[in-house]
C-alpha cells in the first residue's frame, strides 16, 4: 500500500516514512497534477483540504481530521489497514527510501563514537544519507506505542 500526501502534511509524511509506510510527497504540483500522478500510479492521497479530497471521486483518498499528529497516523493505519513495519523496517524521513542497517565495516561514512554509542545505524538505499539511534529515538518509541495502543 503507498500513499500520496498534500503539501500542507509534510510532519505527518516524516512520522509515516520513519514507521515503514511508503510515502510520497510532491511539492509545488497543482490539485489535478496531484490526483493524476495519484491515479496513475495507484496511491492513496491523503489530504486536509476538503475541496481536494471531495475531488477524489476515482482514487482512494484519507480526509485527516485531527491537528495531533499520533491521532493522524491512527487515522491512516484505522481506515486503510496498513500495517507499520518500524522497526524492523522503516524509511528515510527526507527521501522515502528504505533504510537498510550498516554493519562495523561501513566506518567511513559515521564517525567512530557513534558507532560506540549506538546499537543499529541505518543508511538510506535512495540518498546514501545515515541514520542513528541517537536522542530522537525515544520520541520516536515513545510515538510509536502510543499509536500502536490506539490502533488494537
Ligand atoms: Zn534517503
């Protein structure tokens, strides 16, 4: 399952990309670029702009209706049923391209005591960019339960 966002979801596609959901998001396209480039390659759009979502008459749309970005990603996970592969899979925040885990060998590209200090670092199969745990990640954890408890 792959979504398409609007420009005005940027926070919400990080959150969806970093918990494994395939996510697009275009800027500068206008509404009937959106939907086209939607249809044609079978995504599901989600919006907060009700004019673009009443417009979505031949694609699978989500009509976001919360501010809070945990009630948002219940929202997508409740009415689509995709499921978040985080964190044994997950995608780069800037890019949507999968993260594979780096083992000790790739030392060039990650400073020494970051690989001290870290369990896993990622790097992004798309834009080369790397990943670690770092401070983030008990936001991200934190983030995640809290969705996974109100999905069930
Ligand atoms: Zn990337």
């Amino acid at each position: 399952m792959k979504f398409l966002f609007d420009e005005m979801l940027k926070r919400l596609v990080h959150w969806c990309r970093i918990f494994g959901i395939y996510s697009e998001y275009i800027v500068g396209k206008s509404d009937s670029e959106l939907l086209d480039y939607a249809k044609k390659n079978g995504l599901i759009f989600v919006t907060r702009d009700v004019k673009l979502f009443e417009r979505c008459k031949e694609i699978k749309c989500v009509f976001i209706e919360s501010d809070e970005l945990e009630e948002q990603i219940v929202q997508i996970l409740k009415e689509t049923k995709v499921k978040m592969t985080f964190p044994d899979e997950t995608r780069c925040p800037t890019c949507n391209g999968k993260l594979k885990v780096i083992g000790k060998e790739r030392v060039e590209a990650v400073p020494e005591d970051i690989y001290k200090n870290n369990k896993r670092i990622w790097q992004c199969s798309e834009c080369g960019k790397v990943y670690w745990e770092g401070g983030h990640w008990k936001n991200i954890t934190r983030i995640y339960e809290n969705v996974k408890k109100k999905v069930i």
